[in-house]
C-alpha cells in the first residue's frame, strides 16, 4: 500500500467528504480548515469569512489502486471550479475551489488536470493551486456529516444529488 495525501476545497466540506467517502482506494477523509491566518480556527470563525481559511478535506488514499490524477479527475467532476468563492447557494471565500499539495511532487499532475479542466470550461477555473499551510482538523460534529445525517435538509436537497451524480459518472471507482 502507497498511502498519499491531498487537501482538497470544493465548498462545503459536507458535500465532498460524502462524495470521497465513496470512492474505492480512499482510505480516509477528514475535514477540516486550510490556509488561513489564525491558528485552530473554529467553525464559526470560519464561517465569518474573517480568518482566510478555506473549508477542505484531507483524502488520504492508496495510489496503487487510485491516482492523483483519478483523485483531481472526480474534484473537478464534482464541483464548480469556476465560481470563485462560491458553491451553489454557500458564498465566501472559505468556500473557495482550491487544492492544497503535501509536497511539490505533486505540483506537476495537479497542474496538468487543473490545465485540462481549465481547457475543458473555457478557460474559467479559478481553483487555486497552493501548498498546504494551517491545517486544522474540522470539529468532530462535521466528521463523516452526510453518512450520519443523511436525511437532514442540507445532505437531502444538496449533498444527496452530488454523490448520486457522483455514483452514475464514476461507477468504476465505487467502493465495492
């Protein structure tokens, strides 16, 4: 096993936690905040769009059955990365498209997806490209959100329909 992290930003970490959660070779997913300026910033604080930080979710995944660029193919799929600091009816900047490398090893096949899915809408992704910093682990009630609270309004109306879409684009890299 080659376990590998990205952080990924596709708006609300709800929506794209539930999405990885479903993908065979993801060992885990965690949300959490990134890249902003205060250290260990609550939810509400983020919320506030005051401390920079971007709602993520580190995956962690196995690349001998899952690659980085399988991994930025399904981000790209599963949100708008062309709405800057926006996703659907979730506006400010900490709902921003962003990924966050681990290291500059992956600099080369996260830019060339960006460069492909850029290509692909026109030339109108704003998902930015940064490295890591500030990382802060999400408060445990937001932990595995849509498993646990899928009738809730939000993972119903919102959530429920991505990681459908997901399921009938990507049947290949369904969890068995």
């Amino acid at each position: 096993m080659a376990a590998e992290f990205i952080t990924l930003g596709g708006g609300c970490f709800w929506c794209t936690e539930a999405v990885y959660e479903q993908v065979n070779g993801v060992l885990a997913v965690e949300s959490g905040y990134c890249n902003g300026h205060v250290v260990a910033p609550t939810y509400e604080q983020v919320c506030g769009g005051d401390t920079g930080h971007a709602e993520v979710v580190q995956v962690c995944f196995d690349s001998d059955v899952i690659s980085l660029r399988q991994v930025l193919e399904i981000f790209f799929a599963t949100h708008d990365p062309t709405t800057l600091n926006r996703q659907g009816n979730d506006v400010g900047s900490q709902y921003r498209s962003g990924i966050y490398l681990h290291d500059e090893s992956q600099r080369s096949v996260v830019q060339a997806v960006w460069n492909e899915a850029h290509a692909a809408c026109g030339g109108r992704v704003v998902t930015e490209i940064e490295m890591r910093s500030n990382y802060s682990r999400a408060e445990a009630y937001h932990q595995h959100y849509f498993a646990q609270h899928p009738g809730q309004g939000y993972c119903a109306h919102v959530i429920s329909p991505k990681v459908d879409k997901f399921r009938k684009t990507f049947k290949s890299f369904l969890r068995a």
